[in-house]
C-alpha cells in the first residue's frame, strides 16, 4: 500500500515489525487474503485497498504525465507513497491548465472515465479573448467540428460578460476546450477544471496541494464510471 518498498517489508518483517491477525510474521513470502485479514506494520494497521484515487489541484506549468526529460510532471507534486502506488493522471490537462486533476492506480476505472461511452462530465471554467454571441453558444452547445467530427452536445453556463463561462463536456479531445473556442472565432485566455464527475475541486486546496479522495467521493466516481 505504499508504505515501503518490496525489500523494505521483507527487512522489516524479519525484524519482527510485521504482525497478520495479531500475530508477529517474520516471512514475507506468506500468502493472505487482504480484504479479511489485518496486517499491522510497526503496530499500525495497514489499511488495504484495490485502488487509491487523489485529487490534485493542478498549477500552470506541469504536465500532466508521470515522467518527462524536459518538464515537471504532475507526479513531482505527489508524495512517495503515491510514487510507490503507481499513481497516473486520470486524462490529461494541458501544462497552463489548472484545476481539478484526478490520479489512480486503476485502470479500468481512469478508462471509464475518459471514454466518451461513460459520458462523465468535466466542467472547465474559461476566460476569453471577446464576448460570445447567442449563436457561438448554440455552436459550442451543439457541436463544432474537431478533427473531422463534431464534438458531442456541451452545455455552456455564460457570465454577464460572455467572456466567461463554465464549459461541461462529456469528452477529452487534444486542447478541446481551446479548439472549440477557436472553432468560434475566439481564444481562451484562462482554463481552470473544476468539477469531474460530480466531484468539485476542493477549495480548500491551494494550486500544487493534494488529498485522497473521500470514500463518498470514490463511489460517485464509480457510479459515474458505472463499476457500481
Ligand atoms: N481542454 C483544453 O483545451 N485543455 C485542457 O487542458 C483541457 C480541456
């Protein structure tokens, strides 16, 4: 669960740091079923679980990928433990995006998320360059053609200056959000995400700052992604 490494637990269980239903197990090879038996490392109980999903508040200036020669990666941000969990971006955020940005060491999970199949809604918040008209948002509601096709229906909220607004897809195309504008004649100046599957970016988390997810909002997430 992150807590060490394989050949730190091996150590520790040799040392006796180790117990399994209260019981002190000084080999690591022991089989156990995780969801019913208790370990305990170092006298604290080691919480099992299948999957770990974190929410990240992501600054402007990283990418959302696990390595990179170049840039600072989201993962940088994280902790070791979420390094040892082999935690990934669930979907990507460009690097001057900000906002909501969920990690996980599951797969099926992100990929149900991602997929348009699922229609999980992101909802980003914008800025742009000039105001939009009534018939730009009945484009972007309805639909603008990216890469051959036409995005699936959006709802746009507008601001009194329709020049910003909060913008829910149910999609992930490359720069979608920046393309659509564009595909109005317009530029987006500002992006922020700021709710992913119901679940809204915790205010109380500065730009950089990290938390797991609650387990509420791991089963809406799962109810979203329906695996529940
Ligand atoms: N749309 C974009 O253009 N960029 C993002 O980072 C996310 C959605």
């Amino acid at each position: 669960m992150g807590i060490c490494s394989r050949s730190e637990a091996a150590k520790a269980a040799r040392r006796g740091d180790v117990t399994v239903d209260g019981v002190t197990v000084r080999r690591a090879d022991m089989h156990i079923d995780p969801e019913r038996i208790r370990v305990a490392f170092c006298g604290q109980d080691v919480i099992y679980k299948s999957a770990v999903v974190v929410m990240l508040n992501k600054p402007d200036g990283y990418i959302s990928a696990t390595e990179d020669a170049r840039d600072h990666t989201v993962l940088e941000l994280l902790d070791e433990r979420c390094r040892r969990l082999g935690l990934f971006p669930c979907g990507r955020l460009d690097r001057d995006t900000v906002g909501l940005l969920l990690l996980t060491n599951d797969g099926d999970l992100c990929h149900r998320l991602i997929s348009p199949k699922h229609k999980v809604e992101k909802v980003y918040y914008f800025k742009c360059q000039s105001p939009l008209s009534d018939p730009d948002r009945e484009r972007l509601e309805g639909g603008v053609v990216l890469d051959g096709r036409l995005t699936l229906p959006a709802k746009l909220k507008l601001r009194d200056d329709r020049m910003s607004g909060e913008l829910t897809l149910t999609e992930g195309k490359f720069h979608q959000v920046k393309r659509m504008l564009e595909a109005v004649d317009n530029k987006v100046t500002y992006l922020e995400r700021i709710e992913f599957a119901s679940i809204t970016l915790d205010q109380t988390l500065a730009r950089g700052e990290w938390r797991y997810l609650t387990a509420d909002e791991e089963s809406v997430l799962r109810r979203a992604a329906e695996l529940e």
